[in-house]
C-alpha cells in the first residue's frame, strides 16, 4: 500500500494526499494499492501543483495496529513531528497517532533516496 | 560590538527587499521550486521535514542584547518559541512559514542581523574564540579580523560560487576553542620576535565524509597581507577545486590531493601575483578595532568576599563555578559559560523566555556582551566575580544552570532525522539518553573532561569525527544504527577519532557509553582526561569492554 506526501509550499507543513486535496493528517490520506496505477496518476496530478506543494512522492505503508502506517521510519517522524519535543502532529494524540508511534519497519525513505539521486 | 553603517544597512534592506519580491513570485508561481531553491537558500531558509527552517548568522558567535531579544520574539512570534544554537555558532529556527520569512528578514535587518550566506557555496559565518577579548591568553583580539573577514566576504563577487561551502576560524591563543583545524582555513594570530603581527595559515581541514585535519601553509603570515593570502588561497581553490564531484569538491579534497607543499607553492605563486602592498588599510582596521575597544573594567580585588562566601554556603553554585566559570584577563571578573545542555534537553535549543533572561543578565551583570560557542553554548564574558552568585540565580530561574561544560554531558547534537532532511538517524535523543545516564553530577565530575558528539549522518554537522567519544547515526538496512569513534579532538591537539568497531543499534548507544567510560575510570593514571588515557592504551581496552557487553 502506499500514500502520496508532500510539503506545502506555504508553509512546509507534511501534508497528505485526498481526494485531489492536501491534508495535514496521515490517518486521512488516500490509500493505494501497490499495483494501483492512481497513486502515480495522483504524484504526476500533484507535481503540476506548483503553488501549492514542495516535491510530492509516494511512500510506502505497513500495517501497525490494525491501521497503516509509513514503512519507514524518517516518514514516521514525518506524519508525527519530532521525537525530541511532543509538539509536533503526535500531540493531537488518538489511535492513529498510537499506530503510528508503534509501527516497526524502516525501508529506507523513497524521498530520501530521491534527495540523494538529486544531490 | 561593530555596529553597521549606512553602507550596511542599505545594503540589507536592498537584499530583504529582493527576497520579498523572490517569495512573492514563488508563491505566485512565477518561480518553479528549482528556480526558486537556491534563491532562499543564498539568504539561510531550508525546507526540511516539518516546516521551513531559518539559519540566522550570528557573527563569529557575537550578541548585543537587543539582538538576542529579538531572536527569542522572532521565536515565540514565528516559531514554537525556541531556536536552535548550533556548531556553526549561528542559530536555527526550525518551523517556519515562508511566507512570514520576508518579515523575519525585515525584523532581524532592525537589529543588524540576516541569514545570508549561511548556506550554499560560498564564505559562511566566520567562527572565532568566545572568551575574545576576555581571555589573558589571547595574542589579539580575534574579533577584530573576523569582522574585517565578515566584511570582505560578504557578497564578494569573486567568491560567491565557490566549488563548495568555505568556513573560515580566528583564534589568538594556544588553547584553540574553535576548532580551527578543522575549517577550511583556520587562522591563528601570532606575533614574530619583532612583536609583529601575524597568522599561521592553516588549510584543508574539514569534517562530513571525508574528515582532514588542517595543514600549516604559511607558519608566519603578516597580518597587513591577511587579505590577499585569502585571495590568493581562494583563486586556487575557485580554480582547480572539483565542482564535478561534490563529495570531493571541498578545498581539503584539493590539498590532499596535491599535496601540502605543491598546494601551498600555487598559492605563493598566486599570491605573488597580486603584488605587495598591504591590503587592508590602516585606518579601516582601526576603524574595526575601534568597536572592539577594551570594555572599561573596575578595579577590585583579585579574590571576592561575596563569591567566596556564596560557594561555601551553597554546594551547588560552588559546582557551577568550579565547572562553568573560567579565568578573566582582569582581577575580580570571570568568563561565565552557559550551558544549553540540561539534562534530558535538545542540545543547543534555547527557549525565547530564556534568551530573554540571557539578554537581561547580560544587560545587567554582562557588559551588554554574549557570545555563541561551537559546542552549543552560550557565554557571558565579563562578569564580576562579586556578581557570579546572582547571575547564576538568574540563570538556575530559566533553567540554564546546569554545572555540565566539558562534561560528558555536555554533549554537541545536530538536530538529526528528527528535523533534517538529509538526516539518517537521530542525533538528539541519543544524546538524551547519554546525558540522563550521566545525571548525577558527582559522578560526571569524577570523569572529568569528556566531549562527546553526535551527528545524524556523514556531512557531520555534529563533529563526531572529532569527538572524544563519536557518534555517527547510520541507516542500517533501514533501521538506526551508530558508529563510534574514539580519541577525535577538535581542539589545538586536533585528531581524527578511530572506530571503534561495528556499528551498534540505537538502544545500546548510551549503554556503550556508559561502558566507555566505565573502562577510562578503570585503565586511567593520575590526572588523564579520557583522550589522554585512550591516546596511551588505543582503542582494544574499550573495544573489548564494549563488544563484550553488547553481545
């Protein structure tokens, strides 16, 4: 399975996508299946959306919990915001924040090996 | 403090100006991202994971107090309230809007501050000694050149699009709190026998993927002719360094390559070029050494009453000055070192209350004086001795009392995977780890000077390589993995630490550090710091108590 993530332009914050929009919760993000032709569809879709997002990519997922999570864990910190201090997404708290706090796992990050290939 | 002229401030209200109209663009989408990526970049902002993040010059690690006071409303008005002090003594602000980044720019411009040249290929912020001008050590005042330095750099046409980032340090004294040795140039004033004036020149040192420690070029170099030995260092460099390859495109890369001599004969035949006149003109370095005049300092007695009576009555401000305080050039005044390193905290995070209540002592107790060191801390220095006991109740208020400078936990952290992009692993949390192992201050005195770092990847922002104890976060088949190193120092016995095996897993860092240590109070003679007992028994002692205990 995988999501399609971003930052938004404005002001860096994670984003997520659905539905054609960007939201900021992971637990809201569309799902795709792996063979699933729409979750690229939705990457070539967002990229066109200059102004809107900051260099979208797909992830991949795990299921934790019951509930999918990001394989890997650098995206994890991304859906959830530092370790270090809890004010980052992980402070909203619930189920899907717990899955996500507990999922195991870590393929390296697609946008990081995208940020190694670029550099 | 130099203070900016007209000259300056035009110039910075021009190039805020400009960014203005870049963001506006961008967020019009006149500017595509790879067109507009480099523009923030030139002026310090950085899309990492959470949020733009701002790199604030902080010059050769020098605040006023209405600057810090503007930093912590920057923070608590823009950020969550905090920032982030870092090994390049500049400070980060870690969650912010691009849109508001023009007005940051706007505001930071009110108090003489910008972020430029604080990222890409270019001259970055000058580091030099935090106890300058405090210090009876120094030969000169190192702020004085790394002002001038500042100055010259900045926006220099020629040096602009280098092969890659340049950082330059100026220390005056042989005890190096700068880590000179492993800048690009490191520059260390002298004086001949004639009582001259003077630097040795040392080039090609550098950390990240591949660490060097920096060669002498030049034993003597008069300091009329600072400027044109730079340029003349920088031409070859900007000439044959390797933008093909950006791992090796640094000048460490090029000196290794050809070699200290032949590198040092191209710039002497470079520099021969440019001709022999003195290159900085006398009456602008007086110009810059007039806003570095000798502060005015009372005259008192060498020993204080006050300070004495308050370390025998309270056991722990008598910590705090045995490990935070250190000699002042004149009788009754001390250097006071702050530490941003409390226990179980993000080293170098500041909060805005706390950069408040830095800029009020200072203000008070300070001479208006507060420097930024490498390692993440702060420093206060001229203090009198008379007033120690209060400044640090002040301090202890905001939490920033903690009796920790050259302890092991005193840790140097990048910020890591948990808000950089290029991060492999966490760099803040292990050092969380190690510090509430070593918690107990009895026991942190009793092991002495320790430095430990931490970086969450290869490009080494957290100095690992030159860590008594090192510590690099790798990704290891995915998961978070650390290599240790010891024996690094970043000082004037500057040293490249040795591995110490394979790479643990992010659970048994703080445990192997533990047990390093553990293995130095077992092996150590009388009076050696960690490094000294290591450098004389090698590495197979800790090798072996380590690996024994991790599996």
């Amino acid at each position: 399975m995988k999501a399609l993530t971003a930052n938004r332009l404005t002001d860096g914050e994670v984003v997520f996508w659905r539905k054609g929009q960007w939201v900021a919760r992971f637990a809201e993000a569309d799902l795709f299946a792996d063979d699933d032709p729409a979750g690229e569809e939705a990457e070539g879709h967002a990229k066109s959306q200059r102004t809107a997002v900051v260099e979208p990519y797909l992830i991949d997922l795990t299921q934790a919990q019951g509930l999918w999570a990001p394989v890997s864990y650098r995206e994890r910190i991304r859906a959830l915001g530092p370790t270090n201090l809890n004010h980052g997404k992980q402070a909203e708290g619930g189920a899907a924040i717990e899955a996500l706090l507990t999922a195991h796992g870590a393929a390296r990050s697609t946008g990081r090996v995208d940020l190694i290939k670029r550099k | 403090m130099y203070r900016y002229d007209q000259i300056d401030r035009d110039m910075l209200a021009d190039r805020t100006a400009e960014f203005r109209g870049q963001v506006a663009r961008r967020l019009a989408g006149e500017l595509t991202e790879d067109q507009f990526k480099p523009l923030r970049l030139r002026n310090g902002l950085y899309l990492q994971l959470h949020a733009y993040m701002l790199r604030i010059a902080i010059p050769y690690g020098s605040l006023n107090p209405t600057q810090l006071r503007k930093l912590a409303w920057i923070g608590r008005t823009y950020d969550k309230g905090y920032g982030h002090f870092t090994t390049r003594t500049n400070l980060q602000f870690h969650w912010i809007k691009l849109a508001d980044a023009p007005d940051i720019m706007d505001h930071l411009a009110s108090v003489d501050m910008h972020a430029i040249q604080t990222s890409g290929n270019c001259i970055r912020n000058v580091t030099a000694d935090p106890y300058a001008g405090a210090t009876a050590e120094e030969i000169d005042d190192p702020r004085v050149w790394a002002e001038a330095i500042r100055q010259w750099s900045t926006i220099h046409p020629e040096f602009n699009w280098l092969p890659r980032k340049f950082k330059i340090a100026v220390t005056a004294a042989a005890k190096d709190r700068t880590a000179a040795k492993t800048h690009d140039i490191g520059l260390n004033l002298k004086r001949d026998r004639s009582g001259a004036l003077g630097f040795e020149v040392m080039v090609g040192g550098g950390l990240g993927r591949m660490p060097y420690i920096g060669q002498t070029i030049r034993p003597f170099l008069p300091a009329t002719r600072l400027f044109s030995y730079l340029e003349a260092i920088l031409r070859v460099y900007n000439r044959h360094g390797r933008r093909d390859n950006i791992h090796k495109a640094r000048i460490k890369v090029l000196v290794a390559a050809l070699g200290r001599d032949e590198f040092a004969s191209q710039v002497e035949a470079e520099w021969e070029k440019i001709g022999h006149t003195p290159d900085l003109p006398d009456t602008e370095l007086a110009r810059i050494r007039g806003a570095f005049a000798p502060k005015t300092f009372d005259t008192l007695p060498a020993v204080s009453e006050a300070f004495e009576a308050a370390k025998l009555a309270t056991p722990a401000f008598a910590r705090f000055a045995r490990n935070n305080l250190k000699p002042h050039k004149v009788a009754g005044y001390a250097i006071v070192e702050v530490s941003l390193k409390a226990i179980g905290e993000t080293p170098g995070d500041c909060s805005s209350e706390q950069m408040e209540a830095v800029a009020d002592i200072a203000e008070r107790y300070g001479q208006d004086d507060i420097r930024v060191t490498h390692e993440q801390n702060l420093v206060l220095p001229h203090v009198k001795l008379d007033d120690v006991a209060a400044v640090w109740a002040a301090l202890d208020a905001v939490g920033l009392a903690t009796p920790n400078m050259n302890l092991v936990s005193d840790i140097i952290a990048c910020p890591g995977l948990d808000y950089c992009a290029l991060a492999n692993a966490r760099a803040i949390s292990v050092a969380q780890h190690i510090a509430r192992k070593f918690a107990d201050p009895d026991r942190a005195e009793l092991v002495g000077e320790l430095k430990v770092k931490i970086s969450g990847c290869i490009n080494a922002c957290g100095h690992h390589h030159v860590g008594h104890i090192g510590i690099l976060g790798v990704d290891k088949k995915g998961e978070e993995f650390y290599q240790l190193t010891l024996g690094g120092s970043g000082a004037e016995d500057a040293a490249v630490g040795q591995a110490l095996g394979p790479a643990l897993p992010y659970d048994k860092v703080a445990e192997a550090v533990d047990t390093l240590v553990e293995t130095y109070l077992r092996e150590r003679h009388d009076g050696e710091r960690f490094l000294d007992t290591f450098r004389r028994t090698g590495v197979a002692p800790f090798k072996e108590a380590v690996y024994a205990d991790v599996h």
